[in-house]
C-alpha cells in the first residue's frame, strides 16, 4: 500500500516539494479534550448510561431471535433452507454484541467496526443460497436457473450460464473481501497508517473506505439482480421483506455513522460535560444501532417464522440444527463448487436428510421428491447421476 501511494505521489499532488510530502504523511492529531465529564442521569454518567443500555438492547434483540432460531431448530424439517435462514437470523445478535462492544470499550471501536460488515457478509450469501433453493422448490425452478431445457438434458448436465456466475461471485466475493477489510483495519490503526479523520491518499482511511464501498455495493445490486431474474417465483416467499430486514441494519449503520461524522465535522455535535470524544466519535452511531436491533429481531418473527417448516416431522434435531448453521463449509467452498456443483450437494443432503417438500408444485427432484424410493434412494435416474 505505502509503495503504491509514493508512486502515485505526484500524480495526486503535482508537487516534489520534500517538506510538503512530510507534512501530508503526518496524521492530523485527535483533539480528545473537553471539558470535565458529568452525570447524565442520576449518578451515572453518559457513557455508563449507553452501556447499560446498548447490553439491555442486544439482550433483548438476542433474546428474541433466539427463541425464534429454536423454533426453527425444533421443527428442522428442510436442513437446507433452514439452516441458511438461521445463519440470516444470527446476524441481529451479531450485530448487537458489537454494537455493545464498541460502546463499552471505548478505545477498541475502530478495531472491531468493521466486524459489522463480515457478518452481513455471512448472512448476504446464505440470503443468495436460500433464493436459490427457493427457486428450486418451484416447477421449472431448474429451468429457470440453469436455462430452459436443463431439466430435460438431465440433471446437472453442463455447467451454469454466465449471467448465474457473474451474480453468485458478485454477492460470495463479500465474504474474503470483508475479512481483508477488516484485518487491513486493524493493521493500519496499529501501526497508526489508518488516520480515520484524514482523507488523504497516503493513510489507509481513504482506501478502505473505498473499497468497502465497491464491495458492498456489489454485493448487494448482484442479490438484488438475482431476486429481479427470479421475481416471479420469489415473489410469494416475500423476499423483499427479508432483504429489507437483514440489509437495513448495516444500510442504517452507514448513514448513521455519515451523518454523525458530518455533525461532528461541523461542531454540531462535539465533546460536551457529558460526551467524550470517544462517545462522539465511535460510540453514538453504535448505541442507536444497539437499539434499533430490537425492532429488527421482532421484524425477523414476520419475514422468517418457522410455520412453513411445521407440516411434516423435523429431518434432524435441534442440535443438528445448530451445527449446520454455524458450519460455514458450503459457503466457504461455494467459490470453488460454483453454482451447479453446489446445487448438486444440496440434493445429495436433501435426499439423505428426507427434507419435507414447502411447495407442492416442486419438481421431483425439489426437496422431497415424488419420484423417491425412501428404502434404496431415488428412481428417477437424473437424480442418481447427480448423487
């Protein structure tokens, strides 16, 4: 990073001037004074408030979401779909212990902010597996993805078209490309390149912020394009709602977190008797999201109820549940396998686990299959070329 930044020193700045190229590599220092801190409510002061308050909010949250995971668990009749809704529903009390976290260590916030991202990185891509096993649950949903005559040249016959490719890698590139981010984070605020009030090219503030950017705005325009290639058989599991649900916390969290910088910019908000530079800086865009997790755990009760997966006995049992939740192998391997390849594992576990049929228009090969034999496997010779 620092190589690429001196190489392009010139460019950016159109000056060789040694004593300016000192200066622009210096990070503006923190002005972290203010005036002496007071109670904010009784004996406490503001910051142990917020940290009251942002613990009591992800319990909450936590707690709600919870119950709703083991509902699902209890009644774990479609492993596959499942258990990627699971991983979307953990992403609130994710959220949450961060977001109090960041509060209540007050010095670690820029260290641990970008976690925020990596875990709506998890839950973007369980998201795109669970739409394509919904589209899979409908008749010619194989078609749909994999293109028209799919089905009839055989199962998993050739490989997926271009536009499926170029969509799937959009949303899964999230998850590397967040990890990088947030090491890159750590990094630079270690050996003091980071200079979050700096946007100059030569601190790492500027870049990272860029390509979080690129990154997540890819990511969620690919997911969105998926659902619009698909909407018509997508459209009754209200996919919207649950995007809308998951996607708006860290929609939320950037605009918070942008509009509290712009405040703070101009004085509007700034160290007072009872906010620290700290509670400024990192803590108050954390706490109002702490306690905007709540709303959106009570929200998860409507978009993913487990009442669909009730009508038949689970496949396997809560602790399986839990396991297959937070085994990330599939999406980790889902670069390598593709879509195709993935698909043809999520058949071989639905035939293995007896996975309930949702819809009962499904193709036979689709979740629980008409065409299976349940004592020597399945009949259909399509379905035992591809298991």
């Amino acid at each position: 990073m620092h190589a690429i930044v001196l190489s392009t020193r010139g460019l950016f700045s159109g000056k060789d001037d040694d004593s300016n190229s000192t200066s622009q590599h210096i990070c503006p220092v923190k002005d972290t004074t203010g005036p002496t801190i007071v109670p904010f409510v009784g004996t406490l002061t503001y910051h142990q408030f917020s940290v009251i308050l942002a613990g009591a909010c992800a319990l909450l949250s936590a707690l709600v979401v919870c119950v709703l995971i083991a509902t699902h668990a209890m009644n774990y009749s479609n492993p596959v779909q499942q258990r990627q809704i699971i991983r979307v529903m953990l992403l609130i009390p994710w959220v949450a212990l961060f977001s109090f976290l960041i509060v209540w260590q007050e010095g670690a916030g820029d260290y641990l902010v970008e976690s925020l991202d990596f875990g709506c990185a998890i839950a973007l891509s369980s998201f795109l597996l669970l739409m394509c096993d919904f589209v899979l649950s409908h008749r010619g949903g194989f078609d749909d993805l994999f293109g028209q005559g799919a089905w009839s040249r055989g199962a998993f016959a050739g490989s997926s078209p271009q536009w499926l490719k170029r969509l799937w890698y959009g949303v899964l590139q999230f998850i590397p490309t967040s990890i990088i981010i947030w090491i890159a984070t750590i990094i630079s605020l270690a050996v003091g390149t980071y200079c979050k009030q700096s946007n100059n090219i030569h601190f790492a503030h500027i870049w990272i912020t860029a390509l979080k950017l690129i990154v997540t705005t890819v990511a969620i325009l690919s997911a969105l394009k998926f659902y619009g290639k698909n909407k018509t058989k997508l459209q009754q599991h209200r996919i919207l709602l649950k995007l809308f649900t998951f996607k708006s916390i860290i929609g939320l969290n950037v605009l918070q977190t942008f509009v509290i910088s712009i405040l703070s910019g101009h004085n509007v908000l700034k160290p007072s008797k009872y906010l620290t530079y700290h509670d400024v800086d990192t803590g108050l865009a954390s706490l109002i999201l702490a306690c905007e997790m709540p709303i959106f755990s009570i929200l998860m009760l409507f978009a993913f109820p487990s009442t669909p997966y009730r009508s038949s006995g689970p496949a396997a049992g809560p602790l399986s549940a839990i396991v297959d939740a937070f085994n990330i192998s599939d999406l980790l391997s889902a670069f390598i396998r593709g879509p195709m390849r993935l698909v043809r594992e999520q058949q071989r576990q639905i035939l293995r686990q007896d996975s309930m049929r949702v819809d009962a228009g499904a193709d036979p090969m689709l979740n629980t299959y008409e065409g299976d034999d349940h004592n020597g496997g399945p009949k259909d010779p399509r379905i035992s070329s591809a298991v």
